[in-house]
C-alpha cells in the first residue's frame, strides 16, 4: 500500500510518499509560499541526484495539492506512475482536543469536529482542515486519516493536565494542558525502548524534542503522564520565538507599560521572544552559538537559560515518575546540537546520567550517547513523524 503524508502550514506543505510494504520514502518534498508571491515546490528521491523544483502561483492548498500529485507522479523524482497507485493520505492535525485520544479515519463528523477545535489551534487546524478539503476535492474515495499531536498525551491524569484556574473555566472552555509534538514523542519514546532491548510498559522515558517549537514529555509504561507545552504550544521551555513558562502577573503589566492588546501580547510572546528576543540575533541556535563563540554575552546566557530550563524538566519528571531509565535527544536542535546536549547532560550525575563526550560528536543518527556505566541511558533518536502518521493511517485504512 502506497500511502501519502501531508503535513499542511498556513503557507506551507510538507509530504512524503511511503511505500509500506518495506516503509521505503519513495519521494518527499515541500511546498512553501503557499497564497503568497513567490510560490515554489521542491521534491526529492533517494538515490536520485538534484531536485524537481516547480515554481508558479499557488492561491490556495488545492492548488499546492494538485502539484504535489503531479510531482509524485514524475518520471524521475516520482514515485508512482498513477494517482490510482495510491491508497490512501495520512494528514497531521495539530489540535483534537479532547475529542481525538487516537488517529481516526475523516469523516464528515470528524471534520466537523476539526472545526470545533479551531479556537484552540487558530495558527494550524484551518490549514490542516485546507489540506483534507483539498484531498477530498482531488483524490475522490481516497481513504484519509487523521493523526494528531495531541492524541498522544491524552493519558494523562487530572493532576497533570488542570490549572490551578476555576474549574468552570475547563468545563465551559476546555483549558486545560493539551500538550503538543505528540507524533514524535510517541515515535522515539517506542524506539528508544527497542534501543534498551525492552518492553515500552516496563521503561520510564523522558523524551526531548529540541527545536525552534520544542517540549518534553514524560513517557511512563509507554503513556504520557506529563509534557512541557499546555493549553497552547507557548508554554514550557524556552523556544526560537516563544518564550515559555512566564509570571502570568507580566502579562497585564506589560499591556498597561506597552498599550498592548491580546493580538498585540500574543505576538510578543509567539513571536518576538524566546532565544531571539533574548538576543536580538536569530530564532536559529546556530546564529546564537556563533555570536557566542565570538563573545557575545546576551547569546550566552540565552543559551545557558535554554539548557537550564531543560535540565529542570528532565529533573522534575524524573522525581514524578519516581525515576527514569533513559533520556532522549530528538528535533532540530536535539538531534543536531552536540554543543546543547552536552550543557543540558552536565553536571547530572546525581541522576545517574553520564554523557559519553566521544559518542556525542554525531548529528542526527540514532546513537547511545551516555558511558557505559551510566544508570540512565542517553539516546540520540532522529525522529520521524511522518513514519508514524503512515503507520496509523495503514492500520486504519486496513481495518
């Protein structure tokens, strides 16, 4: 069964084709500038040199889908001959709310209740919702299956997902912790168990997906019990652009100081924070660690704020789950950072970590990174979500 992944943006479309009788990626690609000026697709195919580079107006996910569908079908770059090859189409949605404690197979209730949870995702379920009307408008009868980032930590207790708010605010709103990059948590916290040569219900996991967006999660038994992001992706760590756990109490002095509404706080806080307002430099750890190395003392302590925070998680998961077999690295920076791994692994020997410095000189290959003698294993596990939303959509669609 061929299956295609769609990971729709708001100006943006991320795929892969997926053969899943041997889960060979048989194409993969990326549309951007969706709606704006400038429009391009650019795919790929392993063991197929240079790229299809498509560049021509995009008004709309329909149209960016159309290209898609011809590009996988290309003689060179492609992977199927026919868009009758493939079987169905796995979409990331961002936000299921309460609604969605696994993937689904759309339905038009489904899709109705897509809708329902755009005020909690305003940035990310329309373009999701764009991407399955685009499908259904393109690809007739084709099965399609939605995967959500939330759906994972759904298993949390009570005492992890509540504010300390009223709580008519959850019962009429639905705020409450939600959690986010749940694909990914779901996909290294399962390999990394397969790494320990164990069962996933007998391993306590803390899994880190570092990125520009970036969360932990607390894996107990192969269950999510906690995780760093909440009501919205803007809670938890320090981030590219977001700035994490704040007093709340800043927020109305700020509005007062600054004349600030809540579009205005939204995006300061979304937008202008995390490393790159703390530094005025860039969203990207790699501009950060340059300026560092030459010098510059806000990106350094930017940095150091970023390893901190994430050691205080790993900590405070491991006391919850009353401690921890591994620690795991995933994500952009996780995956790729040797200098930040090794910040956020020092001085945690209490904990039983120990960072092998040799094994962690790699970017983004699956590897053990602790010593031998270390209690707590520490895994560097590139993640792959769109392997995930494959599997889920090939289980459903087989049903």
């Amino acid at each position: 069964m061929k299956i295609l992944v769609l990971n729709c943006g708001s100006s943006s479309l991320k795929y892969q084709l997926i053969d899943m009788s041997n889960e060979e990626v048989l194409c993969i690609g990326l549309v951007e500038r969706i709606g704006i000026d400038g429009s391009i697709l650019k795919q790929e195919k392993d063991g197929v040199e240079g790229k299809l580079v498509v560049e021509q107006p995009m008004k709309n996910h329909e149209d960016a889908i159309k290209l898609v569908l011809e590009g996988v079908k290309d003689s060179v770059y492609g992977g199927v001959k026919e868009m009758s090859e493939i079987d169905a189409v796995g979409h990331r949605v961002v936000h299921g709310g309460e609604k969605f404690a696994g993937s689904v197979i759309i339905t038009d209730e489904v899709e109705a209740a897509l809708r329902e949870c755009i005020e909690l995702a305003p940035l990310h379920n329309p373009a999701n919702i764009m991407g399955i009307d685009a499908c259904k408008a393109i690809l007739p009868g084709v099965p399609m299956v939605g995967v959500f980032d939330t759906a994972f930590h759904q298993t949390m207790p009570a005492s992890s997902y509540l504010y300390g708010l009223p709580h008519e605010l959850y019962t009429k709103y639905g705020v409450r912790r939600y959690g986010f990059h749940g694909t990914s948590h779901y996909y290294v916290s399962q390999r990394a168990a397969a790494m320990l040569g164990k069962n996933i219900e007998d391993v306590k996991i803390i899994t880190c997906h570092l990125g520009n967006g970036a969360s932990i999660a607390a894996v107990d038994g192969g269950k999510c019990v906690d995780t760093s992001m909440g009501f919205t992706p803007l809670e938890g760590l320090i981030m590219g652009t977001r700035c994490g756990d704040i007093d709340a109490a800043i927020l109305p002095f700020l509005m007062e100081k600054e004349g600030l509404d809540a579009k205005g706080l939204s995006d300061l806080m979304n937008k202008q924070s995390g490393v790159y307002g703390m530094t005025g430099i860039s969203s990207d750890f790699r501009d950060i660690e340059g300026a560092a190395a030459k010098g510059d003392e806000k990106a350094q302590i930017a940095l150091d704020a970023y390893a901190k925070k994430v050691k205080k998680y790993i900590g405070s998961y491991a006391a919850e789950m009353n401690g921890v077999d591994a620690v795991v690295f995933t994500a952009g920076v996780g995956e790729n950072g040797i200098d930040m791994r090794a910040q956020i692994a020092s001085n945690m020997e209490f904990l039983g970590m120990k960072l092998d410095a040799e094994a962690n000189k790699v970017r983004g290959k699956e590897r053990v990174i602790s010593t031998e003698d270390s209690k707590v294993k520490i895994l560097l596990i590139p993640t792959n979500e769109e392997l995930v939303i494959a599997r889920d959509t090939l289980k459903l669609v087989q049903k």
